[in-house]
C-alpha cells in the first residue's frame, strides 16, 4: 500500500465515521476495523512503517474531531429542526476534507464508536491514548446529545478493560454526582395522574400545554441520568472483581432509587448494574439482598416487559450466586418465578422457565408445596392485576395448583382461588376469560366436590361463551363444558343435552336480523336504549382472524364506548336468559370483543353459537354417559352445515370436518357407516373451497375416515356418491 493508497484509505474511513447517516457510521466501523486488521501483520518494513502513520493518523483525527466545538447552526434545538437537517443533509465526499460545517454531533458519535477498534488495537502500551479518550469521554458525558452521551459512556467503560480502576477513580464524582443530580429532581407522578396521562396519550387534539406537560412529566430529571447509568453498568462489568474497593453505600442506595423510578429505561438499568454488581462484588451485596430480592419481585411483575426481563435476569444470577442461602429469598422470590413461566411475552416465559430448571432442578413441585401460601397469595393477587399478561399467567398457574401439586398441601387453598377463578370469567379481556374458563375445567376435574356448588353460575358463562364471536372462547367453553361433563357424569346430561340441540338449531331457525344498541350510558341511571337494524351492520373494519385486532399489550383494556350490536332475540334469550331489549352495563362485554386500541369490535351472530356447540359435540364424544346420544346429534350438525346464506358459513364445515373423526370413533363403525352417504356432502364442499386452510380441513377429515374405515370401504362409497370426488381419497397403503 503507498503513500496515496494509505492517505485516502484512512480519509475515507473518517469520512464516513463523519457522515449524518446511521448507516454511513456503521459501514464506517466496519471498514475501519478492516483497516486495523490489514496493519496488524505487515510483510515487510515499509509497510509496517506505513501502518504505524497510518495508526497515528488515526489517533490524531478522532482525539482532534472528539474534541472541536460543534458549530451552533448544526445544533438542532428541537425534532422540527432535526428533521429539516436531515432531509437537507448530503453525504460527505469519501475524498474531501471535512469543513467546519460538517462538524456535527453525528461526527461525534462516529468516532466515539471507532474507539473501541483502536483501543483494542493499542492495547495497554499506548497509554496517552488511553488517558486522552478517557477524559475526553468524561466530558462528553453530559454532551446535549444522548447518542453521544451512551456512546461516551460504553467507551469509558471499554477502557476500564485497559487502564483498570483508575477510570472509576477519575470520573467516579462526576458521573455519581449527575446520577444523583437528576434523581432528586425527578417530578413522581401520582397513580392517578400516571393513569390519566396513559389515557390521554399524545391525542394531537389535546391542547398544547397539556402535551407538553405531559412530555416534562415523563422526562424531567432523565437527561444524563440512562448515559451515567450505562457508563457505571460497563465499567463495573469490565473492571470485575476490581471494582470490590469501591463498593459504597452511596452507591447501592442511588441504585435503588433507580429501581423505582417512573421511567422505565431507569429502572431497567438499574437491575443490570446490581446484575453487574453480584458478579464483581458478592460479599458486599450480600448485605441488602434482601431489600434486593423485595425490590426484584416488584420488578419481576412490572408491566413493562424489558423491565421484567432485567429482574428475570438479575434473580437467576441472585439465586445462583448465593445459592447456599437462596431458599432466604424463596418467599419473596419464588411466586414471582413461577408465575412467569406462564406470562405472555416469549421472552419472558422462556427465560424464567428455563431459570426454573437452573435454581430448583427436580424439587420444583416440593417447593411449590412448601411455599404454597405465598405463591397463592400472589396468584390471588394477580387476577385482580392491571396487567391482562399477569391475569391470564395467573389462570394458567392456578389450573396448573390443581392438576399437579400434592393435594394436601392445595386443598386448603381450593375455595379461594376457585372463586378468583370464576371472577376471571367475567373480566374484560378475552384472553383473561379463556384463560379462566379453562383452569376452571381442570380444577373441576380435580375436585368435582368441592367445585359443585359453583356450577350453576359457571354454566351461565360457559353457555355464553359458546355463542362468543371469539373462536377461541367458543372452544374453551366446548372444552369446560367437556371436563364438567366427565366429572359429573350423567347428572349434567339434563342441563348440557337442551342446550346443546338448541345451540345446533339456532342458525337454521332465526333470520339474521340484528339489534343495535346505543350505550349512551348516564353514570346515575346507567340507562341503555335500543333500535332495530335490519341486515347486516356496516362497521368498517375487516378482522382477519376472529379477536385478531385484540392488542397482545398490557396496558390493553377491552370497553364498550358508542354502538355495539347483538344477535336476534332467540340468541340473546339464550345467552342472557331474558328477551328484555335493555342490557345492564355490567353485561354489555359479554356480547362482544372490542378492543380499547382500535375501537372496534367483532359482532355476535347466530352461527356463533351453532359453531361453539358443534365443538361441544366434539368434547363429549369421550365421556361415556353421552355417546348413546351423539348419534341423534349427527343430523342436527348437518342441518346446520346446509345454512349458507351468511358469509362466514365455511367455518362451520371447518368445524364440522375438525370433530366429525372423533363423532365416527365415539359410535362406531357400523353405526357411523349408516349416515356416511350424508355426510359426503359438506365434507366435499369444505374440499373445494377456494380457501387452502379450509380445503386442507376437509382433506384431513377424509385422510383420517380413510384410516378409520379403512381406504377401500371409504372409495367404494364415495364412487357411489358421486365418482367425480374419488380421487380425493387416500390411495391404498401397501404394507
């Protein structure tokens, strides 16, 4: 490489760290260590001569672009201005010199990032280097902007690695003295403001005062405070055990005030550095972590998920470090842990349950006995959570008290918790009420006696549920419906049977005629008035999926504002035992799914309920005291399978086609071969439709009554149906 190669090799890499494009810096970063490798093994003396100017050019420009002053004018002083900066910027030249006016933030930043190549590149020998990007770094600390500040702070954080303690040392008043600085001038909100301000939201209606109160609320007192934050995590992760003589009080009690600051990416820091601190200094952490571990279950229930993830993180390390002592932290920490196996979020769930395995091994369901009234008391605790994640993890964790843990230990607990079960059926989120319905199927299949005395409240919901427009309800409410079937035999054979026909004979008996209902609600009357609407209502939003437009967030509430609208009047006499036109607000959610965030919602119809007990029928093919009556059920499902006047018609033959395999195997051959020849009917039907996943339906349903019936015996009635549809049935297997 000559001289010219070399001069404008190193220009062009500079010209990029410089660029106003993210993209341009990153390529940058990657170019340079390019650089830096080629001058790692010269072949000769001139080459490495070269290298060694080279690298000192380098040096020079970064610690001369670190330390320029930014002109004003490329100061943008706010997101108005940014925006017109960026869209009036121009790539920089890759062989032009850098002018003054190019020399910006984003200059910074980039050479702030080309650090770390050229510190790993210098290693411990070059130490003026090294003591010149430190204090460099220091005083970009509380640069104006935040990019430049983290990147400040990673970068003295990657010295640490180098020059050891003495980086701590030096900067250690400064970046203490900002944390504490923007702690103690944090604005708290109230419970009650935080929720009208999450209510609120950036409604670009709102006045302007009001927004940008909002805005200061928020982040007043953030300023340097995530940068100072970030740079004491990295170097207490780089220094390690070198860190051990400056562990403080000072610094542990502003930790923990990080811990419970309103601002999510505070609180998130602050369990990584005590993650940090565990590791490099044990013993001295030792002595608070117990105000630790109280503060790690508050975090383990936080519904920010990044801020869950830290905690997850910081109570696996917590435990596995002191793991002598950690059944100390087991009635604090353990509930939380448990729960989240169970939460929504994938991240979460996987994290801790893999946590799980690494602190308990195989004495999972003995600590879960021993522990049993603290983790009851936090799963009752939960179902009443704002968290509709944390409610429905509370479900699945009370059903899994029920179905797995030694009796003896729960049975004390089965009122309460079934009862926080039942309450979960009535919630507003839809996934909260699937949940519930069915934990509550196997707490019943655990403990018939006990439960008995709440069936006749349960059957109300499960019924209701089964006319939902969610499918998922719909087959949760099958499912329950199922266990209580097996539980108490032929005692609910007089309840579920009436219900069941009428639910198969609704969509063939009732036009499709709706009811609108206005909720123009009085907080004093709760007075809720009615009109008629004939055909269908024009809402304009298309749902994919059933209870698609439902928000996996947490913070996502269901309500009922505006116009909702419900079925004939058959249906709602099914569903809500009353042919009233008026409905009581409390009520109102059961009749729809709608979501707070897009303000729509999906209406219940007569097939919903049709749908839901053609799952039912599918659910009590297993429990002996009803397959006597599953036969006389089979032309009730096709009667209803040849009502096609609705649009939504071919998720009935989904359906029908899902359960009829189990419907063939609960009566058997011989009986089943007796209505076989109807049966072809809606089975080929669902095989030609245009939709794949319904057609794939209807090809499975006939693979597996191949395999039932046997291939041949199959082909030979569907050539006596109809020839054109033999080649849709399974060739012979050739064993």
């Amino acid at each position: 490489m000559n001289d010219k190669e070399q001069r404008i090799t190193v220009e062009f890499v500079l010209g990029l760290l410089s660029s106003r494009l993210k993209i341009d810096r990153e390529r940058g970063i990657i170019k340079l260590e390019k650089l830096l490798k080629s001058w790692e093994k010269p072949v000769d003396e001139i080459i490495k001569a070269e290298s060694i100017v080279g690298k000192k050019q380098l040096q020079s420009e970064v610690l001369e672009g670190l330390i320029q002053e930014e002109p004003v004018e490329s100061r943008p002083s706010s997101s108005a201005d940014q925006q017109k900066l960026e869209s009036t910027s121009r790539p920089i030249s890759r062989q032009s010199s850098l002018s003054e006016e190019q020399q910006q933030w984003e200059k910074k930043h980039g050479y702030l990032m080309a650090c770390y190549p050229l510190i790993a590149m210098s290693g411990k020998d070059d130490q003026e280097f090294l003591l010149k990007i430190r204090d460099i770094s220091i005083l970009l600390i509380t640069h104006e902007e935040v990019r430049v500040q983290l990147a400040a702070g990673g970068v003295l954080g990657f010295i640490s690695k180098y020059l050891g303690p003495s980086v701590y040392e030096t900067s250690r008043e400064i970046i203490l003295n900002l944390i504490t600085e923007n702690l103690t001038n944090v604005c708290i909100i109230s419970e009650d403001e935080e929720l009208k301000s999450v209510e609120q939201g950036f409604d670009v209606n709102l006045p302007a005062h009001v927004i940008r109160d909002k805005v200061i609320r928020e982040s007043q007192g953030w300023k340097n405070l995530e940068p100072s934050l970030k740079c004491l995590q990295f170097m207490i992760e780089n220094l390690e055990c070198e860190f051990l003589p400056f562990m403080e009080p000072r610094l542990s009690k502003l930790i923990f005030q990080c811990l419970s600051h309103p601002v999510r990416y505070v609180r998130e820091v602050g369990f990584q550095i005590f993650t940090a601190l565990i590791v490099a200094a044990p013993e001295d952490v030792k002595e608070f972590a117990h105000q630790l571990s109280q503060c790690l279950a508050i975090g383990l229930s936080d519904n920010w998920n990044q801020v869950r993830i830290a905690a997850a993180i910081t109570t696996r390390r917590l435990l596995l470090t002191y793991s002598e002592s950690k059944e100390e932290f087991y009635p604090v920490l353990l509930p939380k842990l448990c729960l989240n196996r169970y939460y929504k979020s994938e991240g979460i769930r996987t994290y801790s349950q893999d946590s799980w395995r690494l602190i308990v091994g195989t004495e999972g369901r003995n600590l879960v006995a021993k522990y049993m009234d603290d983790i009851v008391k936090c799963y009752l605790s939960s179902t009443t959570s704002t968290n509709l994640a944390e409610r429905e993890a509370a479900c699945a964790c009370i059903s899994e008290l029920a179905t797995k843990i030694d009796q003896t230990a729960f049975l004390p607990h089965v009122i309460p918790l079934l009862e926080a079960l039942i309450s979960c059926t009535e919630n507003e989120s839809w996934s909260v009420r699937d949940a519930a319905c069915l934990a509550c199927g196997s707490f019943i299949m655990e403990h018939p006696t006990i439960s008995k005395p709440y069936l006749e409240g349960l059957y109300k919901i499960l019924f209701r549920n089964l006319g939902d427009p969610i499918q998922l309800l719909r087959q949760g409410a099958a499912t329950t419906l199922g266990n209580i079937a097996t539980a108490y035999g032929i005692e609910t054979l007089g309840i579920i049977l009436p219900k069941l026909i009428e639910g198969l004979t609704t969509v063939g008996s009732t036009k499709h005629q709706f009811t609108s209902i206005s909720t123009h609600i009085n907080p004093s009357s709760h007075a809720v008035t009615s009109t008629t609407l004939d055909g269908n209502h024009g809402h304009g939003h298309l749902v994919a999926d059933e209870g698609a437009c439902v928000q996996h967030d947490p913070q996502c509430e269901f309500a009922v504002p505006g116009k909702i609208l419900v079925t004939s009047e058959s249906l709602m006499r099914f569903l809500e035992g009353s042919t009233s036109s008026s409905t009581t607000t409390s009520n109102l959610h059961h009749i729809q799914s709608h979501c707070l965030c897009c303000r729509k919602s999906k209406l219940p119809q007569t097939w919903h309920l049709t749908d839901g007990s053609i799952y039912l029928v599918g659910t009590l093919t297993s429990v002996s005291e009803y397959k006597k009556d599953i036969e006389n059920l089979i032309p009730l499902m096709l009667q209803a399978t040849q009502e096609k006047s609705y649009l939504d018609h071919y998720i009935i033959h989904e359906t029908f086609c899902k359960i009829l395999p189990l419907v063939a195997k609960a009566i058997g051959k011989r009986t089943f071969k007796e209505s076989l020849q109807d049966l072809f009917e809606p089975i080929f039907y669902t095989i030609e439709s245009v939709n794949p996943m319904t057609s794939g339906i209807g090809k499975n349903c006939l693979g597996e009554l191949a395999e039932f019936l046997g291939p041949n015996i199959l082909r030979s009635r569907v050539e006596l149906y109809n020839p054109r549809f033999i080649h849709y049935v399974p060739e012979v297997r050739i064993q």
